[in-house]
C-alpha cells in the first residue's frame, strides 16, 4: 500500500488488510494515509529518485567490515570527515558580503587564525589545534572543549 502509485490500487490493498484484521485496518487510518501513502502524499518526497544513504555507506565501507570495531568506526570517522569537508569546500566557492561588524569582527580574528590548525569534522564540529593545545569547537552550540592528553 505503501507504494502504490494509485488510489484504487490502494483501496484494493486497504480492502485485503480489512479482510486481514479490521485493527490494523483503523490503525492506518489514524495514522493519516498522507503522512506514509504514496499516493496520497501532499508533496514528492523523493522516494523514486533518490537512494537510500544507508545503501551508499554500506557500498563504500564494503572492505572496512572485515576490520575489528574500533579501526572499523576509525573508517567510519574518516569517511564522513572526508565527505562533509568536501561538501564545506564546495560550499565556501559561494561568496556572499558579510556587513560591517561581522566583516570586522572576521578581519581582527584573521592574524590569530592563521597559526592554528583547524579539522573539520561536522558541518559544526571542528578539531582547533594551536601549538601544544587541542579543542574541539561546537559552532552551533557556541563552546569549545580542551582535549586533554597524557
């Protein structure tokens, strides 16, 4: 019912469920058919063009799944890292003008940046490494945590 293209071809399907179990049957109905009908959805929700994303990381990871779990989740890490950097890259040829007391705020911050090394790992999440100190950076949430190392 799920995917079915058509009303009718639903009802059809809806028809066997109630035959089935009438339960089930007043259970889908108060589920809103919109919210998981195709046929009855407001708008495209992309369920024939797009893929799955699970599917895409499985294909990619295909090797890794013979590793043990930790250098298993290293691979993982590393993955998205390398993906959400890539999708930042693409993203920082788009220029916008910022105005003047941000562009200021950017110009005093440039010097102190520019000795730092900066890893990405979330569109929010950076690793911050400035001389002998390591931070991991929360943009969203606005915080910054030290790293310690023993």
């Amino acid at each position: 019912m799920t995917k079915s293209y058509s009303k009718s071809e639903f009802h059809m399907l809806m028809k066997k469920v109630e035959v089935a179990d009438m339960r089930v049957k007043k259970y889908l109905e108060l589920a809103s058919y919109e919210k998981w009908a195709r046929s009855y959805a407001t708008v495209h929700r992309g369920w024939i063009l797009t893929s799955n994303i699970a599917e895409s990381i499985n294909g990619v990871l295909v090797s890794a799944r013979e590793l043990p779990i930790y250098d298993f989740l290293e691979e993982v890490r590393i993955l998205f890292a390398k993906w959400n950097c890539a999708n930042r890259q693409e993203a920082s040829y788009t220029f916008t003008t910022l105005i003047g007391k941000f562009n200021h705020i950017l110009s005093e911050n440039e010097p102190l940046c520019t000795r730092m090394a900066v890893v990405p790992a979330t569109k929010y999440v950076y690793t911050v490494r400035d001389k002998q100190k390591h931070f991991i950076v929360c943009i969203k949430e606005k915080s910054a945590h030290a790293m310690l190392f023993k």
